[in-house]
C-alpha cells in the first residue's frame, strides 16, 4: 500500500520542537510546519539570559545526539553557547523556512479526522498530525508578595532579565534559591555593592567540578566523536545515571544515602561561620527539591557583600523589602528568581479532541498523559517533555529524541494506512496513571519538602520508574494500548 503523505503541525521552536522538525526532513517529509511564538528559536535558552545562566545537565549530553558538539567551553555549558547551538542546528538543518515566527496558536481543534490549528492573529491551518513542544519551564511564576507592584526601582522575574539594568556596584536583591537564584548569585556576589540573597527554605547543594576544556581536548573531541560518546554515555556517565536513578525512585535507597552523605560534606567543608552554615542546613532529604548542582554558591554567599537573608518577606516597599521583623534591605535593583508555573505546560492555548472533548476538563484533576506522550480523546497528538516524563537531573534532549521515536511508530500506523488516527484508551492511561501515582509515592520527591514536581495534592508528577525502564517503554507502544480509528 503506498504510504499516505502527512502534514504535520509543530507548536514551538525550542529544543524539542527543532527536533521533530529535523526527524521529519531526515525522513523526507517536508509538509510540516513550526509555529513559534517568539521572534527566534531556542525556546527556554532564548528566554532565559541571566547573568549566571548554565545547564545543569553536562554538556555534552545536552546535545541532540545527531549533532555532538565538540565545542562546548565547559562540561556545564553556559546558557549563551547553548542558545548559539540551537540557533546554529536551525540554521544547518535547514528548519528557519518551516518556522513561523511571531505566531502565537490559540486553539486546536480534532475535526473530521484532522487538526484545525487557529492563532491568536486568526489565521488557520491543519495537519493530520500535532506535536505540542510548548516546553514545561516557559510561564514564569511571579510571587504574590505584597507590594512587589510598587516597588519603584527596576525588577524582573528571572525568565525576563533586563540587560539595560546595571549591575555593577549596585544593591541587588534575589529571591528565590533553586538553580536559577543559585547561578544568579554565584555570578553577582562579586559585582555587587551588596546583594541580599532571599531565601524561603534553605537547599542541598551537590558539589561539582568547574570544568573548562581546553583546546586540547575540544581538538580531541573533534578528533574523535567516539571521546564525546564515553563523555554521554560511557562508564562514569552510566554510574552517574544509574546512581541518580536509584537515589530518586526510592527515598530509602543507600544510593540516596550516599548523595545526602555528599551534601552534607560540602556543606560542612566549605562554610565556615556556624550561623551561616545552619541558615543554609535544609532539613529534608538530599534530592527532594531538584538537586542543585553548583561549583561557586557555597563562596558566593560568602563573599563580605553578600548577605543570605532567611527570615521571612513582610512586603516590597519603593525602595526595598521590609521582612517580618521589621529589618529593612534597601536595594537598586530587584530579580525574582521564582521558578515557573510548570502545571500549565501547552495551556493557555485549548485543545478541543475527540467530540469537542475540552483538555482543560480532561486535565481537571491535573495534566496527564500516557507515558507522558499522548491523551486519550486526542488523536494524533504528541506532547514532548510532556506531564509525568523523567526531569531527576537527566538530559531532557534525550528524553524527547525516544519520546519522538515512539510516536513515530504511531505516525507510522497513519501513514501506511492501517489506521486515520491513533490515540490511546482512556483505560491505559488510568492503569498508567494509578501505578505511577503509587511508585511516585515512595519517590524521594516525596519525601517531604515542596518543589515544583509536586501537584496541588502532593503527588510528584514526574516519571517514578529508572531511567532504562523508560528507555524500554518508549522503545515501541504497545499497541493494545491505543485504539487505532479504521
Ligand atoms: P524553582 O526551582 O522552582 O525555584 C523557585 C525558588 O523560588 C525556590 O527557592 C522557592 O522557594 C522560591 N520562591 C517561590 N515563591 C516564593 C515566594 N513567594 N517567596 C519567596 N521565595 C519564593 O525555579 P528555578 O527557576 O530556580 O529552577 C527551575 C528549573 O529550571 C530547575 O529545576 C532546573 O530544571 C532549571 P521554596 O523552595 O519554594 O521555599
């Protein structure tokens, strides 16, 4: 049977949108288009430009594994060469005349065997296939402290730095300390007048080496693609994975033992003055919130101009924030590193599927999808780094390549004829979805603190299993689980 010719819609340029773009030109497909809100590509590494900004994931595993770069400055890369990288894999494979930029979609609408997209401009277009890369960190989350309105000096949540605001020898406030108040501060302690670092709960910081590479060994990495493979994938990269896993999947692991154990250490070696070392001490488990990995936080917020400031925010007032016992910090210039509203991820465009079925009903009770890919009612849909996919510190490039790979399969039913759409049964996913809330359950998440992996009834909502158990999963749907329209 002659294959049937697709088209294909894609939401969003960022990382995982490019590569749905780039599989379906390596596969000869080129009736697709990309629709992208912003003015570039990059997605969250073109948002997000904060002086500090790096991956915490290695390098060389935050690469889409068909296009290694030999380049990286650092085993952590910083969060310009990541953007450079992006904008470059665009370019060379040839995705910039299949984007639009500045087109924002609204709405998504399953009719009579197809998607009818409309953005918020008006124009319309339909694919028989949509993949929604709308990323998970990309709608700020600005805090509801009192007065943060009237504050009368310049103020930016972290996701919209303002670059003309200067820096240098100025009173700096951040709020917040997850990895983006954490990478903000290691690189401000030392141009500050002051910086007031606000902490809400202190967090665990694993240690890591500053590693530059050399030219010498960036030449190797030329040399030598296979030097970059041992970097991703060989022994110490697989000890790393598989250590983290076993940590994270269960709170009681001696895996965990041994990163608390770590932590603990580099906060007992590397801060000198007791109070500050108990300011800092979190008094929940290693690996609760997402681990931090940072080389330069524990000297930063030693530096004589820095102050960790840990009691709690009274309101912002014109010129500073006064805290609830009355002390007042006087700053220049203000930057909320407060994280992001992850519960959201493609909303607050509506999906309409199956019999106008509204997936802000359908996700009533919370985002939810089949392995974290597809939604029952909502055929021929692919979210990538979607609800309930891992996020324990792993390369999410790598995770949405096998989540691509497995709903190519599904496309591949499409295409060839054997079915008009594919969507999964509402059964597998309650069957997914109730082992999943048990083993994320006894997940280190779980165990006892807040972090932006728990839903609103304290249900971590991330992938619970080992990381080669969704390599496993993702490598073919098991396809008596979806229900194929004839
Ligand atoms: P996170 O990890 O969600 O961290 C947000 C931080 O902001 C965290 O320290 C929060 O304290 C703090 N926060 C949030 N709301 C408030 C209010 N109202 N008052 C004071 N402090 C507040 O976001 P990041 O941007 O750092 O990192 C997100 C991800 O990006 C990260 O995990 C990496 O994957 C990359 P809390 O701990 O809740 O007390």
């Amino acid at each position: 049977m002659a294959e049937k010719s697709l088209r294909t819609i894609i939401i969003g340029a960022g990382m995982a949108g490019m590569l749905a773009g780039i599989k379906l030109l390596e596969r000869g497909e080129t009736d697709f288009v990309i629709y992208e809100k912003g003015a570039s590509a990059g997605g969250t590494w073109r948002e997000n430009t904060y002086p500090g900004l790096a991956c915490d994931t290695p390098a060389h595993s935050y690469s889409y594994s068909f296009a290694l770069n030999p380049e990286w400055s650092a085993f952590y890369a910083p969060g310009t060469e990541i953007k450079a990288y992006f904008e470059g894999i665009a370019q060379r494979y040839g995705l910039l005349p299949y984007i639009r930029f500045n087109t924002e979609i609204e709405r998504c609408d399953w009719r009579d065997g197809r998607w009818h997209v409309t953005t918020k401009a008006g124009d319309t277009d339909s694919s028989d296939i949509l993949v929604a890369a709308s990323g998970v960190l990309h709608h700020p989350s600005v805090p509801a402290i009192p007065g943060l309105e009237d504050f009368e000096r310049p103020w930016f949540h972290s996701a919209r730095w303002d670059h003309s605001v200067p820096l240098d020898g100025k009173r700096i406030g951040v709020i917040g300390n997850g990895s983006t108040g954490v990478q903000i501060v290691s690189a401000l302690a030392k141009r500050a007048a002051r910086l007031v670092h606000f902490q809400r709960s202190p967090q665990w910081i694993m240690p890591c080496p500053d590693l530059q590479y050399t030219e010498a060994e960036k030449q190797a990495f030329r040399d030598d693609p296979e030097k970059i493979e041992a970097v991703r994938n060989g022994p110490d990269a697989a000890a790393r994975k598989a250590r983290f896993t076993a940590a994270i999947i269960d709170m009681d692991s001696p895996e965990l033992s041994e990163i608390q154990e770590i932590v603990e250490k580099n906060l007992e070696e590397s801060i000198r003055d007791p109070e500050l070392k108990e300011k800092l001490r979190p008094n929940y488990r290693a690996a609760c919130k997402r681990m931090i990995f940072s080389a330069h936080y524990y000297n930063a917020v030693q530096e004589p101009t820095v102050f960790l400031e840990n009691k709690a925010i009274e309101r912002v007032e014109a010129t500073g924030i006064r805290m609830k016992d009355g002390t007042f910090h006087e700053l220049d210039v203000l930057a909320v590193a407060t994280g992001f509203d992850v519960g959201k991820f493609v909303r607050p465009m509506k999906f309409y599927g199956e019999g106008g079925m509204d997936l802000d009903e359908f996700w009533k009770k919370g985002p939810r999808a089949y392995y974290a890919v597809t939604i029952p009612h909502f055929p021929n849909l692919c979210l990538l780094n979607g609800p309930t996919g891992p996020v324990g510190n792993f390369s999410l490039i790598d995770i949405a390549e096998k989540q691509w790979a497995y709903f190519e399969q599904l496309v591949d039913l499409v295409r060839s004829g054997q079915a008009k759409a594919v969507a999964p049964t509402e059964a597998a996913l309650e069957t997914y979805e109730a082992a999943r809330n048990k083993d994320a359950m006894r997940t280190v998440f779980a165990s006892g603190c807040s972090s932006w992996y728990l839903d609103a009834n304290g249900v971590p909502q991330v992938w619970p299993w080992s990381y080669d158990h969704f390599v496993e999963v993702m490598r073919a749907p098991d396809l008596s689980d979806y229900a194929l329209v004839a």
